[in-house]
C-alpha cells in the first residue's frame, strides 16, 4: 500500500472528497485527517487520526525494543563468555534480568513516544499549526488510477507527498472490526 498526503484549509471539500472516495471503493479506514481541529473534524463526519496514533508511541517503542534486544543480547553473552551460568545458579537469573531489561527498554521508549508527535506527522507541524488539515489516503496499487482521478477533481488540495501506509492486514483487520461493531 502506498500513503498519499494531501493539504487542505476546506473540511467540507475533505468531506466531499472522503465519500467519493468511499463511492467508489476506498474504504473508511484508508482515509484519514490529521487536525488539531478535532471537533471540526468530527462535525464533518470525517475519519480522524486516533489522538494515540498522533504520537510517536509505536515507533519509539519498537526503537526501545531493539535497544532491549541488544542490551539483553550483551547481559546472555556477557554472562557466558564470563563463565557466570556455570554457576549453581545457572541461566535462570540472567535470563531473567534480559527480559527485563528488554521489558524496560520498550516501556521507556513507547514512555518517551507519548510526549513527542509521530514520525510520519512532524512534516507537517507547521502547517497544522497554520489551522490547515492534513488528508490522507493508504491505497492499494490498483486503486491509485481511482484516487488520482478524484483528486483532480479539487484543486484546492495540495499534494503533500507521499509515506509508508499501513500494512494491509492492519487495515483488513481494521475494516472487519468495523464491520463486526455494526452488527452489534
């Protein structure tokens, strides 16, 4: 899947351009609009970022994972080439202290990605800060053709680049748990 981003000051345009979208088989959960309007947003029936994925929590803590791994790594490594799991004790409490550590490392990282914006959005700090809203599509190769044909029916959106979309399992995953909510 590819991320397309587009920026917009016109949420009623977003919201015209959201249900052509869905017209024309895009999916909710493919679409999405990052503001700090939120209330705006949500006024004009559109699919907003979750406020938890507008920080940095998963990737700082997929960061603080791998800092656990190799620090875990180093306690399993360094405790055998010392000699130290021969001992009565054996493995069992270096293994120990590396889940831990690893445990730790992860919790500390997704701790330091609550209090910084995500990746994917510092981009765009600025124009956010100017009150425009940043719209984005995660669009499957053969719906790229159905995307751009709806774009160039706004010109008031800009394009911003494309990123990295969610996997596609994610948003199958997504679209199901939808799905099963409405059927409850």
């Amino acid at each position: 899947m590819n991320r397309h981003y587009y920026i917009s000051d016109d949420l009623d345009d977003l919201e015209t351009v959201e249900n052509e979208l869905e017209a024309n088989g895009i999916s909710t959960e493919q679409i999405h609009v990052l503001s700090e309007k939120d209330a705006d947003v949500e006024h004009h029936h559109l699919h907003d970022v979750p406020s938890f994925m507008k920080q940095d929590v998963v990737h700082s803590g997929e960061i603080g994972a791998l800092i656990g791994v190799v620090l875990a790594a180093v306690v399993l490594g360094g405790a055998y080439l010392l000699g130290w799991t021969a001992s009565a004790a054996g493995w069992v409490p270096f293994v120990f202290l590396a889940i831990v550590l690893f445990g730790f490392c992860t919790w500390e990282g997704g701790f330091f990605g609550i209090q910084v914006p995500n990746a994917h959005f510092r981009n765009f700090r600025q124009k956010l800060k100017e009150g425009k809203h940043v719209f984005f599509v995660d669009v499957e190769p053969e719906q790229e053709s159905v995307l751009d044909r709806i774009i160039q029916h706004h010109p008031s959106l800009r394009d911003a680049g494309t990123g990295a979309a969610s996997p596609h399992w994610i948003v199958a995953w997504q679209q199901k748990w939808h799905q099963f909510k409405r059927t409850i």
